[in-house]
C-alpha cells in the first residue's frame, strides 16, 4: 500500500536515529502532539472568551439570549465552536492513549 510505505519512510529517520525505539511509537508520538497543539489553541480562544466577557459561556449565553449584537453573535459562535473541538480532540487524545497501548 503506497500510503503505508510513505508513513514508513517519513517515520524510518526518527527510528534510525535513536529518537523512537520504533515507528508505532514515533507516530502515536507526533499525532499526540499534534492533538495537544490543537488542545491548547482551543482553550487559548476560551480563556480568550472568558477574560473577555468576564464569564463562562454559559453565563454569557443566558445574557445574550434576544439581545446579542452581531460581534458577540460572532465571538459566541467562535467561543462554542472552540469548546466542541477541544472536547472532540481531547476525546481523540485519549482514544489514541487507550488503542495504541
């Protein structure tokens, strides 16, 4: 399979090298960091939120309801849409700790 023997020659330098003991390990490596980079930036653009209103979404959403402006529609819509992909990596995260075992 020509995917398989591309993943294989991107990971075999980092196994030759001594950097992974072999490439499972050097690939469950690099997509958790991956996931981790994806964590942190959407909990940046929550604290974002929450230092920025003050609030949890929850408290802003019950205070916003039938009397948002546009720009706070907008900033709702990024601060949930940053809460579902941080829930949905950190799912990823551990699916990947739980399988790769």
């Amino acid at each position: 399979m020509m995917t398989q023997r591309t993943i294989s020659s991107l990971l075999r330098p980092l196994v030759v090298s001594g950097i992974y003991k072999d490439e499972k390990i050097a690939l469950k490596d690099i997509i958790a960091d991956y996931i981790q980079r994806k964590i942190e930036a959407s909990s940046a653009v929550i604290k974002q939120m929450e230092k920025k209103y003050g609030k949890n979404f929850e408290s802003v959403t019950k205070e916003m309801k039938n009397k948002a402006t546009m720009s706070a529609e907008d900033d709702w819509m990024e601060w949930k849409a940053a809460m579902l992909m941080n829930e949905s990596w950190h799912k990823a995260l551990k699916k990947l700790f739980s399988n790769a075992a």
